[in-house]
C-alpha cells in the first residue's frame, strides 16, 4: 500500500496524521524552510509518524556538499554554484548534533567528489 500525502510541513504536529507509516521520504522539500531551527523540528516532527523500525530518507542539500562541489568546479575553473534564495541548505554540524526527540540519525551521505 502507497499512501501519498499533501502538507504544509511548518504545520506537522503530532495530530496531522492518523497512522504511522514504514517509510517517509522528503526529495529537496525540507530545504526551502529557511529556517535552520525549523528546519531541525520539522524532521523532529516527522518522527512522530514513523513505525517502531521505520525510515526516514531525506534527500536534500548540505552547504557541505555544496563547499565540496564547488572547491572541484574552481580546480577545473567553473563557475561557483550559489544556492538559489529559496534555499536553505542543511547544515552538517547541526544535524549531526542536535537532540532529535522522535528519530535516530543513522546516516548522513555528503558529496565529495573525489
């Protein structure tokens, strides 16, 4: 069973959904809130409806990624890639410090292309 849902993720609380699902996916979603903080509680939030062995997969940007990529592009003397004003890339360090309540960080993936 697929079930897609439609949300503003600023709103999530813990009575926005009525089940808990196996899998919550967000592909370059959660970096358009330009907040940081909010940013942080939104996955938080997300938690909440994750079954007891369920995965969270985020797809997103890392201002760590984009320093690594754009280190190779000034070696081959391309043009820097700025992110775009609606952007809000991960911060690295954050994520992997901050006290997540309803989730365990397993893994964080950076590009470094080597």
């Amino acid at each position: 069973n697929i079930d897609f849902k439609k949300i503003d993720m600023t709103a999530i609380n813990k009575e926005s959904f009525k089940t808990q699902y196996d899998y919550i996916i967000s592909k370059r979603a959660i970096q358009n809130v330009l907040s940081s903080k909010l940013q942080l509680k939104i996955i938080d939030n997300l938690g909440n409806f994750l079954k007891k062995n369920g995965k969270m997969i985020l797809v997103e940007s890392s201002s760590t990624a984009q320093k690594n990529i754009n280190s190779y592009r000034k070696k081959y003397k391309l043009n820097k890639i700025i992110p775009p004003f609606h952007n809000l890339f991960f911060d690295d360090y954050k994520i992997k410090k901050y006290n997540f309540k309803n989730i365990k960080l397993e893994k964080s993936v950076i590009i470094n292309p080597k």
